[in-house]
C-alpha cells in the first residue's frame, strides 16, 4: 500500500486534476467526509488528510510515502528526510515582505532601523533579513497577518501573496518580494528504496500530468 500525505484547500483543489489524471481520483470529497484516510479509485493506493505544516512530518518519519507540500511549508521544515524529485507547478504565489502603504521601508532599512515583523514563517524571514543585513524582531503569528501592521503590533509582516487584494484592502502594500512559491511532490528515501517498483511509476505519472 502507498501512502499518499494531502492537505485541503488550494493544494487540494490544484491537484485533483493531476490525481485524476494518473488514475488516483479520491473516492470521497474530503470537503464533506470525516475521515482522514481516504481510498482512491487505484485500489494499491490511499491519501491521509492532514494540515498542510505536517505534510513534510508524515513523510520524513514514514507514515506517508510521498505527499504534496508547498515550498514554503518545506523551507519552514527544513526538508530534512524528504526527496523532492519534481516542482509539480500549482499553488503558486509569492513569498513577500508587506507594509503600511505610508510607511517607508526602503528609508528604514537604509536607516538600520531595527523593524518588528510579524509572520508565521519565522525561518524564511530570519534568513532573508539577515542575508540582508537588517536587524529585526520577529514575532510569531498563526493567521490575520495583516492586521499586525494596523494595530501596532508590528512595522511589517511576511506572508504570501497570490492577487494582492487582501493587502490592499487593509492599505498594505508588497516591499520586497523574496521568492516564489509552489508546490512539490516529496518522497520519503526509505520508500523509494523499499518500494521502487510501486513508487516509481506513480512519481513517473505525476511528472508528465504536471508537464502537462
């Protein structure tokens, strides 16, 4: 049996067309069942539901053998025990420092003022600002990223971007952009040593339905 790690939302909705079109089409909606262990229509393989942070978890320790994850979950993990044979091109969006339409980031940074970043990828933005060498003060948050900077809690705030119209209706503005985000298949190394024979061929398929 091969263990396939999902989460809801986007990432899901993006790849039902590709699990559709290499035969693993789930057997029920997700969206109006309980369960969190799924059949597909190829009977030698299920889906697990979980929350898109612990994709990488289920399949680094083996509970799953392979999974879809976004690169942004996965820089946040580290991708340690994870093999990420193919960028599968969906869930796209952009990584970005956003602020305050009336505040002036680039006269802060030049400034070496220290700023207060709000964001829940707190790996990401430590490395970016330092690569840059600005000093900031991370603050840890779960969701409603854009209130931080409305409230005072924070000078900025990290997040991801797709159309932009959640910023701008909370007068936020992209600053910086740090890089782009899509989603990847993982696999676990131990699998693909353990079952190549089954796990080869449905990587193979995910490769050219992604190709398109």
């Amino acid at each position: 049996m091969i263990t396939l790690a999902l989460s809801k939302g986007r990432i899901f909705d993006e790849s039902a067309p590709l699990l559709a079109a290499i035969g693993l089409s789930l057997a029920e909606d997700p969206g109006k069942t309980r369960k969190l262990i799924v059949a597909t229509k190829n009977p030698g393989v299920r889906v697990i539901i979980v929350r898109a942070t612990d994709v990488p978890t289920y399949v680094q320790y083996g509970a799953a053998d392979l999974g879809i994850a976004g690169s942004d979950v996965l820089a946040e993990h580290g991708g340690v025990g994870l093999y990420q044979p193919l960028d599968l091109a969906i869930a796209k969006c952009r990584m970005v420092v956003a602020a305050p339409e009336g505040f002036d980031y680039e006269s802060a940074v030049k400034q070496g003022a220290r700023l207060r970043v709000a964001t829940k990828y707190i790996g990401t933005a430590r490395e970016h600002f330092a690569a840059k060498g600005v000093h900031v003060d991370l603050i840890h948050l779960y969701g409603s990223m854009e209130l931080a900077p409305l409230v005072g809690l924070a000078d900025a705030i990290v997040d991801l971007v797709d159309t932009g119209n959640t910023l701008r209706a909370n007068k936020l503005k992209v600053v910086e952009e740090i890089e782009p985000i899509s989603s990847r298949l993982i696999v676990n190394p131990a699998s693909l040593k353990l079952k190549r024979s089954a796990l080869g061929p449905v990587i193979d398929a995910f490769g050219k339905a992604a190709r398109g």
